[in-house]
C-alpha cells in the first residue's frame, strides 16, 4: 500500500474523530443549557404558588386561632368552676 494512502486514512480518521468530539460538545451543551431551562421553568411555578401557600397558611391560622381561643375559654370555665355541673 503506498504511504500517502496511509497518510490519508490517518487523517481521515483523525478528522472524523475530531468532528465527533465536537458534536459531543456541543450536544453536552446544548443539554446543560437545557436542563438549566428546566429549572428556571419549575423555580417560575414554585415562585407563581407562593401566594397561594400564603393564603391558605393565614386561613388555617385564623381556623388555629378560634380553636385556640374556645381551648383557653373552656379551660378558664372549669379552672373557675365551683360545682360539678360546672366542672362538667
């Protein structure tokens, strides 16, 4: 086989090569930047739910607090209660 022939294939080959490694880089960035998208995607509809999550924190809050507040007035009912009616 002559040598220039051989010379070729090698750099045929190297090129190729070359050429492969370069797809591989960008198609590794093109995914990165992706997957970075993605997560800008899920954070913008975390961020969009907040004040739902703050609405329904206050409206169980105030339910907490109208439970808390009939707690303390039963309580301070029998703490002063003189008979057995009362204590029941």
């Amino acid at each position: 086989m002559n040598p220039l022939y051989i010379v070729l294939i090698v750099v045929a080959v190297a090129v190729l090569w070359l050429v492969g490694m370069y797809n591989g880089l960008i198609r590794s960035r093109n995914r990165v930047k992706e997957s970075w998208s993605d997560i800008d995607v899920q954070l913008k509809r975390r961020y969009d739910l907040i004040p739902n999550l703050i609405e329904t924190v206050k409206g169980y809050a105030e339910h907490e607090r109208g439970t808390l507040d009939a707690v303390i007035q039963a309580r301070s009912k029998a703490m002063g209660a003189q008979t057995v009616a009362e204590h029941a």
